[in-house]
C-alpha cells in the first residue's frame, strides 16, 4: 500500500510539473517565434507575461520595445526604450533601437545625442558609427563618413560600415576606396539584397579608375597604402585598354597580386590581397572574379559561364559556403 501511495504521489507531481506555467525565459522564446512570424501583437502579449515574472528584466524589455516599432507604435517605443538607455546593463543595441525610433519620429537631434552616448560607451561598436554616419548622411552632414571609418577601424568584422563607406567614395569619385572597402563588404555579407548592389559598384569602380589612370593628382592620395595600391594597379593599363570584362579583370587582378606579393605584401599586409592568393593557388580565382563581376555586368553570359565551368563554381560555391571572411583590426590603412 505504502509503494502505491507513494508512486500515485510521484505520478501526481510529475503530472503537476508538465502543467505549470511556463517561466519567462519559455515565454520570451515563444514571443521570439511570434516576432519571426510576423505576429507583433502576440510577441508584446506574451513579453508582458514574460515581464510580469521578471521585471527590469531588461531583455524582455528590449525586446517589447523593438516589438512595438516594428507596429509603428514609435511612442510606445520610446517609453519603454528611453529608460533602459540609462541602466548599466544596457548594451549597444539599446542604443541602436533606440536610435531607429528617434529617427522614425522625426527626433534627429535627440538621436544624435542617443548615438553619440552609445558610442562614449560602446567605442568599439561598429553597428553604432554606422547608424550615427547613416542619421548624419540624412542630415546632408559630410562628417557622415568620418563615423563610417571609426567604425571601419573600430570593429573591422562589421559589414555596415564598408557598405555605405564604399557608396559614399564612388559618389564622390574616390575610385581606391569604392573598390577595397566594396569587396572586403561582399565577403562578409556574401548573399543579401546589398550585394548585387555593390558588384555593380565595385564593376563600375574599376572602369573608371581605369579610364582616370592618368589624371590623379598624388597630392591628393592620402596614405602610402592607397598610393602602393594605384602604383601596382595601373601597371595592367595594357590589359585594360582591350575593355574591363569579367576576363580582363581576372588577368589584372591576378597580375596585381602577385606583383603587391613581391612589393608591397610585407609593408602593407592585407587579408583581402591574402584571400586573393589563396584562391588563386586554389585554382578558384577565375570563378570568384566570374561571382562578383560575370554577374553585375551580364547575368545570362555568367549563367551560361557557370553551366559551362559547373565544376570549377560548385568549387567555389562549397569553398565561400565554408568559411568566414574576417578584417584584423591592424589593416586599417585609410589614415
């Protein structure tokens, strides 16, 4: 009698157990399931039962924060956001969604002053330079790409930054730094909707640094990086002068290596030229210059090239798929 008591006990507790409610980590993974959906409304329903188990909680409060500006409800936004900006807990993104709110309300001066105190106390945040340099862009402030190279240099593995650094360059025809900032953005954001943007970038960069090769003024060139860079490119002028195609870029671009390899890799060592290398001995160099330029300048003649050379760009696909492309933070040469 005593065993059946006590397993009837044990029954009913572990059926107790699998009835209780769930606590507030449970419930935060639910709303996180209900925000991937697209369904605002139940992910702030369930963070506020989250938070009723837990408050100051301050990631459930994040996260309702970010819920109620994705329903547009900017105010509400702000009320919860605004006092988490002030807690010692807070982390960068705080200050980041805190930032988009002020900016979706129109509030560009209080944004500024968010930003610049996420960056007094995140100096090594790079997706907060980005956001200030973007706010400031807006705000037709030519000081916007000054907070793009802080955080180009202040966390290099950032993709943001070298995004709109690289636009900002070609737009205002600074051809070096469209081209190495434009690259080194597609290696870490490989496959989103910026990237066919910026191979169109990086193709057009290379045209018409071509076709300024003999008007620079070296006055104007601002490091010994960027002035080494010109030097080895424009020894390819030659090649160039037949057109700039996916091909003679190819022929340039692996001439261009081995030459920095010889002259400049020592002085100036670059993980991007290094990348460069390594494909190249890897025998995939061919299909990375077909990926980045085939592709921008005509996408059926690079379908076509990849039906062709199926086995060189499944080489090249499996390869990219594998690893992950990463800036040290000593290469930083824009000085």
């Amino acid at each position: 009698m005593k065993k059946l008591v006590t397993f009837f006990a044990f029954m009913a507790s572990f059926f107790l157990a699998k009835t209780q409610a769930p606590d507030a980590g449970q419930l935060q993974k639910t709303a996180k399931t209900f925000m991937l959906q697209g369904d605002f409304d139940n992910a702030v329903l369930v963070l506020n039962r989250a938070l009723q188990k837990e408050p100051g909680n301050i990631e459930i409060l994040k996260d309702i924060a970010l819920n109620y500006y994705f329903q547009k409800n900017f105010t509400k936004a702000l009320e919860v956001i605004k006092p988490l900006t002030d807690r010692a807990d807070a982390d960068d993104q705080i200050f980041q969604i805190a930032g988009n709110i002020y900016r979706a309300l129109g509030q560009q001066k209080e944004c500024e002053k968010i930003y610049k105190k996420g960056i007094k106390k995140f100096p090594k945040s790079g997706s907060l330079y980005n956001e200030y340099g973007e706010l400031l862009f807006v705000m037709n402030d030519e000081s916007a790409i000054k907070q793009w190279e802080r955080g180009i240099e202040a966390d290099a593995g950032y993709s943001g930054n070298y995004y709109n650094a690289a636009k900002y360059y070609f737009l205002n025809g600074d051809k070096v730094w469209s081209i190495i900032y434009g690259e080194i953005f597609l290696n870490i954001e490989v496959l989103t909707a910026r990237t066919a943007e910026m191979k169109s970038i990086l193709l057009d960069s290379y045209k018409k640094i071509f076709n300024d090769a003999g008007s620079f003024d070296k006055a104007k060139i601002k490091s010994g990086f960027e002035q080494a860079f010109l030097q080895t490119l424009h020894k390819q002028n030659l090649i160039a002068a037949s057109g700039i195609n996916p091909e003679t870029l190819t022929m340039i671009r692996t001439r261009f290596i081995l030459d920095w390899l010889n002259n400049f890799s020592t002085k100036f060592p670059f993980r991007l030229f290094e990348y460069h290398l390594q494909l190249l001995r890897e025998g995939m160099f061919d299909a990375y210059n077909q990926w980045i330029f085939g592709a921008a300048q005509n996408l059926v003649a690079y379908q076509d090239w990849t039906n062709i050379h199926p086995v060189e760009y499944n080489a090249f696909l499996q390869f990219q798929k594998g690893r992950i492309f990463k800036m040290p933070a000593a290469q930083y040469y824009h000085k």
